[in-house]
C-alpha cells in the first residue's frame, strides 16, 4: 500500500486539527472550572478599603487612631512620580502597554523557572497583583491560583483605566508593620506624607512591596540592599540619572518610625473607644473611617498627665527605697551595649520619667546609658534614699527609673527614681460646659488599662464600721468590752488576710469604745467575725432600704 504526499498532509491537517480542537476544549473546561468561584469584578466599583478612625482635640490636633488596618486613602494626582517611577521599575515596567498580563515578562520568567528547575521568578503585573491580593489567598502558589489571578487581571483591565488601578494598588498593598497602602507607610516609616519622600526614601518603600522580609525595622540590613537595587533599576531604565542613584545608594535608610500610638491620651482614647462602639457598632469604628471631634484639651491633658506621675513619684520616695531591680545580665535579656528600651525611641524632654541601664557603678557614682543619651548618678541625685552608696543601690546591668532634670546634647542630668507603688488618677471638666478636658486614669496604660478615673467605685472603708458596731450593741454586746489590737490571720477565699491599722501599730487590750474612736482595723474585723458577715450585709441592707434606698451594696 502506498502513501501520497498528499493523503500523508492531509493526515497531518487532520491530526493537528483534532489536537487544536483538544486543546481548545480543554482551555474551555479550564476556564470555566478557574472562572466559576470568581468574584465579580464590578464588586471594585463599591470598593471601600478600611480607613483609620481619627480622634481630635478641641483645636484640632490628632490624638488618637482606630483601625484593623492601618490605611490613608491616597488620589492619583497625591502620589508623586518619583514613587510612581520606583513602583513599575521594580514590579512592572510594562504596566501602561499591557493589557493585565506582560507576555514578554511571562515567557522570560518561564525560561528562567525551567534552567533552574524551580519557582525563581514570577512574572506577575501590578494588576494581577491588585487582583490577587484582593480576591485571592495570595499565600497559594498553586497553577490555579495564578490562572485565577490572571484572568481577573485581564477582566479589571477592561473596566478600568491605568489610573485607577494604579490608585487601587497604592492604597491596598500591604507594605509590613500593619500598613496598608503607601501613604499609611510613609508615615510610619519617615513620619512624612509620599508627596515630601526623597528618592532613598521612595525606593525603600518600594523595596518593600515583595514583602515582609524586606521590612526596614526587622531587616535593615535586607532591606536596604533591595532599597540600593530599585535605585539600579531606576538608572537602568533612565527614570534617574547615574549620579543621583549613586548619592541615594549611600544614603542610609534615615527611618523616622512614628507609630501612631496613642499616648496622650490613652485612658481617654479608650473611654471614647467604648463609647463609640456602642454607638455605632464595631464595624463602624474599625474599618469606615470616622472623624471624631472631641473635647480634650491637648496642653492641659500634658499638664495633668505631668501633675499625676510628678505626684506619685513624690510620694514614693517618701516611702523608701524598695531596689530589687530587673538586671538584664542576671535575666539574658541583652548585653550592656546592645540592649535597647522602648522608651528610648524619641528624644528626652525635662520632666520626662524613663527607664536607664546601669552601666558601671563605683563607690560613688553611677553611669546610666538612656539609648543615645548618658547620665551619671551622684549621691545628691539618690540623697532621698538616705545614706545609701550607689554600690548599695545599684549594680551593672539593673534597669532603673530616672527622672530627667536637665538635657545638653547627648549628656542629661537626672535623678534616682522607682516605679511608683502607688495610683492615682485625675479628671479634668470645664464646669460650664460639662466637658472633659482631660483625663488621666493611672500611672501608666501600658501597665495597667484600668481607668480609675471612670471604672474605680469609691470602697466602703471605715463607713462599714458603724454597721459592724450597731450589730454588735443589738447582740447586747458592751461599749466598755474589750476586744485584742494584735496580728491576726483569717482564711477567706482560700487565701490568708491579715489585716493592719493605719498606723502599722497595735495597742493590745482596749475598749470597743476606744476601737471605734480611733478607727482601728483589726478590732473591727475581730468584732465582725465575732457577729457575723451575713448578719451585717443584712442589716446594712436593711438600713439602706429604711433611708430610701440611698446606700447602694
């Protein structure tokens, strides 16, 4: 049997005919497989990213943020080219020509895959990426998650210009730290909006785009090889000019980190917080971007937070010096020259109370390391403590609370302190008006989030007595009985109480009468036992029923 060119072509045409409809069909079913769960991409025209809720005082100064993700929605014409240019150098040179998907790019990241046998390059646009990142799990690697992310690409392209996806990705990409978007991440890293970013600066922001391994804070050293490459880049394809990446690549990173914490007002930040929760719901707080007008006084809530810390510092040092200090070598919690504090972050104003690392101690001085600052602690700085040595106080490597007297460049003066035993709390109103112009809740939020301003209810005390001793005469018990001022233990709770006189001191044997005329504690909680618990809640009860219910238990 013979052959013909012919019938042998026509066999071919036919064979690669029917492989083309395979493949087609194929292409169709995958389609329709990676096109069934995704989204619509008109969702993007309601597209409302969570935005920070700002809180302000009464002259409209910001004191105080709400967010589950920290954001600034950013305007085309707000991002400068300087930022746009470092953006597509680096993650997609082609973006104004392609139409969602950089086949040039795609090819090329093949090839280099296929010679290394692995995932070595991805070829993703910022549309796929913008896509990705808000339809898609972009932890997945998978070949359906790329399709995916592809073929959402192509179908934002055609509902939306240049502009707008450009816009979209700068507001939601996420860029470490709880920052979303570039303007959330120039402030936090440089304390500046992106329209005032220097070169170094914009490269380093879009170093960061590939993610939390290039964070400037956790990785600096990472990050700033990946800051000097984008520079390379940005040369490479003329956006610079040779000389100015050079500059820019030895610049160093300059961060200037601003956290946005709120800690002017913490414990007030906190009240309006509930307040607003309950208000308007959570949702409303978190994620829509509420401005919040209040009537706080931002010097005067200073002045209290001052007057509060001053305070209690003062009446600790009127009760002694406590020591057992934390010590970083005894707790590895560092080495003298490495050690880092949080409260070292921002420079030192007078009248600030700050934690310092003893560095070396001698018969009679101290040094104390205070991040960039020093300080030496003589005896008329610790004269409080009595006639104490700084060996007797302290030894190499403790962390001690000092109050700053006086700043000179790098040098401070200050004074020994000790983190105050005691609390207080202090609120502010304009009586006019009834508003609250400042509020501070305890010593420290960081320690303690509890608001004894608004949440601490006025104990009992010594008022609970008359109760104690009106039962006690009811039980026919005696003014002129005597009852035992000595330590006594009791079980309550399943924990041992011992309870103390004001004084710290006891009188032995005296009268029921002298108990009650001089306050005393121990005596009436004896006498307490002695009638009963229950029979005294009752009779209290009782009497607060008969006045009208004007006592509350």
């Amino acid at each position: 049997m013979r052959i013909t060119g012919g019938t042998l072509f026509g066999r071919l045409a036919f064979t690669f005919l029917l492989l083309c409809s395979i493949g087609f069909g194929v292409a169709i079913g995958l389609l329709f497989v990676y096109t069934s769960d995704l989204p619509e991409i008109h969702a993007l025209e309601d597209y409302r990213p969570n935005v920070v809720t700002e809180l302000y005082a009464d002259d409209g100064q910001s004191i105080g943020t709400f967010a589950l993700q920290r954001r600034i929605l950013l305007t085309y014409s707000q991002i400068p080219k300087l930022l746009k240019d470092a953006i597509l150098t680096t993650e997609d040179q082609h973006f104004d020509e392609h139409w969602g998907v950089d086949i040039p790019r795609v090819l090329e990241a093949a090839y280099r895959d296929i010679a290394s046998h692995r995932m070595a390059e991805g070829a993703s646009t910022l549309t796929m990426q913008l896509g990705g990142g808000l339809f898609l799990n972009r932890s997945d690697r998978s070949l359906r998650r790329k399709i995916q992310e592809t073929i959402l690409a192509i179908q934002i392209e055609r509902h939306y210009t240049k502009d707008q996806i450009f816009t979209m990705y700068c507001n939601q990409i996420y860029l470490g730290s709880g920052n979303y978007g570039f303007e959330a991440a120039s402030e936090y890293y440089f304390n500046r909006p992106v329209g005032q970013l220097t070169l170094p600066e914009a490269a380093t922001l879009a170093a960061i785009i590939r993610g939390p391994i290039y964070s400037p804070v956790n990785h600096p050293e990472r990050a700033l090889a990946r800051r000097n490459l984008v520079l390379f880049l940005m040369a490479h394809d003329r956006k610079i000019t040779a000389a100015q990446a050079a500059a820019a690549t030895k610049e160093p990173l300059g961060l200037h980190i601003f956290t946005g914490r709120n800690d002017l007002a913490p414990y007030f930040v906190e009240d309006v917080r509930e307040y607003l929760e309950h208000t308007y719901g959570t949702v409303a707080v978190h994620e829509q971007g509420l401005r919040v007008y209040t009537s706080l006084n931002a010097a005067m809530q200073k002045a209290a937070d001052q007057a509060v810390r001053d305070g209690l510092h003062s009446y600790d040092r009127r009760h002694g010096w406590r020591g057992n200090l934390p010590n970083i070598l005894q707790n590895s919690l560092g080495s003298l020259d490495k050690y880092q504090n949080e409260s070292w972050r921002g420079s030192l104003q007078k009248g600030d109370y700050v934690t310092g690392l003893v560095t070396n101690v001698q018969p009679t001085f101290a040094s104390i390391k205070l991040g960039q600052y020093h300080a030496m602690l003589t005896p008329a700085d610790f004269s409080w403590t009595g006639r104490k040595s700084a060996p007797q106080l302290l030894k190499t490597g403790d962390l001690v609370c000092v109050s700053i007297k006086e700043v000179s460049g790098n040098t401070v003066r200050v004074q020994l302190e000790q983190q105050p035993a005691a609390q207080g709390a202090l609120l502010a109103i304009d009586n006019p008006t009834g508003e609250i112009k400042a509020m501070v809740g305890g010593y420290s939020f960081d320690e303690s989030k509890f608001n004894r301003a608004t949440q601490a209810l006025r104990q009992t005390g010594s008022s609970f007595k008359v109760y104690v001793y009106a039962d006690a005469l009811e039980q026919g018990i005696s003014p002129f009985d005597t009852v035992v001022d000595e330590p006594v233990t009791f079980r309550s709770g399943g924990q041992n109480y011992s309870p103390h006189n004001y004084d710290n001191k006891f009188e032995g044997r005296i009268t029921y009468r002298r108990a009650l005329a001089d306050s005393r504690n121990v005596p009436a909680v004896r006498l307490l036992e002695r009638v009963g618990v229950h029979v005294n809640l009752e009779g209290a009860a009782g009497l607060a029923q008969g006045l009208g219910g004007a006592i509350e238990f």
